[in-house]
C-alpha cells in the first residue's frame, strides 16, 4: 500500500479566503401619495416587522424622509426591494426602495 503525505490538521492551510458577504441597508424613501397604512402593509408583509415597529418606521419615513427596513445580503436586500415596487405598481403607489452598502 503507497504512504501518503498527510499533514496533520495543524499543518493544513487553505489558499482560500472566507470572507462574510457584504451587507445592505433597505431604505424606504418618502413621497406625498403613498398612504401609511400601505408602508405599515409593505413592512409587515415583505419585511416581517411587528405592527409597533412597522409603525415606528413609517414614521421616521414620514417625518424624516426615510426609514431603514433591515440590513441584508445584497440578493436578499435587492429581492426586497424588487418586491416592494411591484406591491407599490400593483396598488398605484409611487413608494420607492433603496439600498445603501452598511
């Protein structure tokens, strides 16, 4: 039977970085035709905030212009985003979604 060459497990190296996935806030962006009820629906349903936080994040949509949804993988956050403008074009909303690198 051939030997092999077999490191020992402190000897093994990986020529291969892990590295954690970039990551994304989600921002939903204030307008004057979008109701707070649909945001509150829009962060409830794509989002799966409880209605007090739901709630809390209209707010600062509507009083500060914007409010931050979640951080995510950008595929997650993106997929979101795409979800929350078909909902927003399927009710006649003009709501917009973006992300910003965290």
């Amino acid at each position: 039977m051939p030997e092999h060459n077999i490191l020992p497990d402190s000897e093994v190296r990986s020529d291969q970085d892990i590295r954690e996935p970039k990551l994304y806030r989600v921002i939903l962006v204030n307008d004057d035709y979008t109701t707070m009820d649909f945001v509150i629906e829009i962060l409830i349903v794509v989002f799966h905030k409880p209605a007090a936080e739901a709630t809390r994040i209209m707010l600062d949509v509507h009083k500060n212009g914007k409010g931050f949804c979640g951080v995510y993988t950008y595929d997650i956050a993106t997929t979101k985003i795409d979800r929350v403008h078909q909902l927003a074009r399927r009710r006649e909303f003009p709501l917009k979604c973006s992300l910003e690198e965290v």
